[in-house]
C-alpha cells in the first residue's frame, strides 16, 4: 500500500514536470518569434533603408 504522503508526492512530481515541459515549449516558441521577428525587421531594413531601430520608434513615437 501507499501512503497519502506518497499519493501526494507523486502528484507534485507529475505536475512539477508537466509545468517544466509547458515552461520548455513556451520558451521553443517564444525564440523562434523573436528570431523571426529579428529577420523580418532585416528584411524590411533592407527593403526600406531604415534601420530597425528607426522602425520601432516610428510606430511609437511618430518620429521620421
């Protein structure tokens, strides 16, 4: 038989790993935005001639 302590034990194993591998993908994902993100502001630099920071504060700011 098991104990409550050990049903217990058991179940914040399970979750303490469940929330580690949700924590994992979100950061997968979440880097891959950023690099996406990262080459499309590259791109659109290129295309454009303005650097990526003049990008950024354009839409914030208003600045040209």
């Amino acid at each position: 038989m098991t104990s409550s302590s050990d049903a217990n034990w058991y179940q914040e194993a399970a979750a303490a790993q469940i929330k580690a591998e949700r924590t994992q993908k979100a950061d997968l994902l979440n880097g891959r935005l950023a690099m996406l993100g990262f080459a499309i502001g590259l791109i659109t630099e290129a295309v454009t001639g303005q650097g990526i920071i003049n990008q950024i504060s354009f839409g914030v700011f208003g600045i040209n």
